[in-house]
C-alpha cells in the first residue's frame, strides 16, 4: 500500500513543484531532478520493475539528456528544463516518451504564444506589486518551459505502469 501511493503521489508532486518553481522565480531546482531520479530508482526494483525494462529507461532518460543538453548549449532551453525532462524520460521509458515530447512540445509552444503576446500590453497596474509577475512579463526574460514539461508529464502519467498497476480498490478500502 505504501508502494501504491508513492507511486500515486511522488511524481505528480515533484511535476507539480517544478511547474510552480519555473512559474515563480523562472528557475527548476536540482533537488527535483535529483528527487526523479531518486524516486525512480527506489521505486523501479519494488514495483519489480525488470532489469531489462529499467535499463531501457535509464536508456530514454540517458537520450533525452544528451539531447536536452544540446538544445541548453545552443540557448533553446534552460537547464533546469532539459534535467526535468530527463528525469521524466527516466520514469517514462521509450513507451511513453513520444507522447510525453509531443504534449510537452504543444503545450510549450502555446506557452511562448500566449506569454509573446501578452508582454505586448502592459501589466496592469494591480498586478506591478508582484515580482514574479513582473519577470514573467519581461520581454527579457525567457519562458517557463517547466509548466509545459510538468503538464505533458501530468498528461501521459496515467497511461504508465506506474498508475495502471496500482490496486486503487486496495487503496480505497483503508
């Protein structure tokens, strides 16, 4: 039971810090990074992930890193975004990784659209007391790509194995 909502909450919780994280002071820390991967490898061996299966997960969080940081090096993306998403390639695998790029790709293009647009106006007089707010506006600043990368993770969450295997009618009776 302890496994089943660790597996129910330890993810959508750290997606949902990262969102907020990126949203409030434009920056992911390391520690939700760091906390992924650490989820991931205290959580694959007791769900009896196979060794097989946690290797090609390794594999998809290996991939997506490299080529996160390649899109970091050329300025596309922060660096706390190309961990995030790294460490949510870990926990996905390659079977659910191209609908994870797909949504997080979508949602983030939607993002830059409507913050562009938006930081076309001015910030409405109200809302100038609120440093985040701000910076997000800030034509200078850059986009919190971490709300589109935890969303699309949010997204595909419940197709994996992670939530499939979860014996809710277990959870519900304590």
């Amino acid at each position: 039971m302890i496994l089943d909502i660790a597996r129910l909450m330890l993810f959508p919780a750290l997606m949902a810090f990262a969102a907020a994280s990126d949203l409030f002071t434009m920056t992911i820390s390391n520690r939700i990074s760091l906390a992924l991967v650490a989820g991931f490898l205290v959580l694959a061996p007791l769900g009896g992930m196979g060794l097989n299966d946690f290797l090609m997960h390794l594999g998809a969080g290996a991939t997506v890193l490299v080529v996160a940081f390649g899109c970091f090096a050329m300025g596309w993306v922060g660096g706390g975004d190309a961990k995030v998403a790294a460490g949510v390639a870990l926990w996905f695998g390659f079977d659910h990784l191209l609908n994870y790029l797909l949504y997080a790709s979508l949602l983030g293009g939607a993002l830059t659209l409507l913050l562009l647009y938006a930081r076309q106006w001015p910030l409405p007089r109200p809302l100038t007391g609120q440093a985040w707010l701000l910076r997000l506006h800030d034509k200078q600043t850059g986009i919190p790509y971490g709300i589109a990368l935890a969303i699309g993770a949010l997204m595909v969450y419940p197709e994996t194995q992670w939530i499939k295997s979860i014996d809710v009618t277990h959870l519900a009776m304590h």
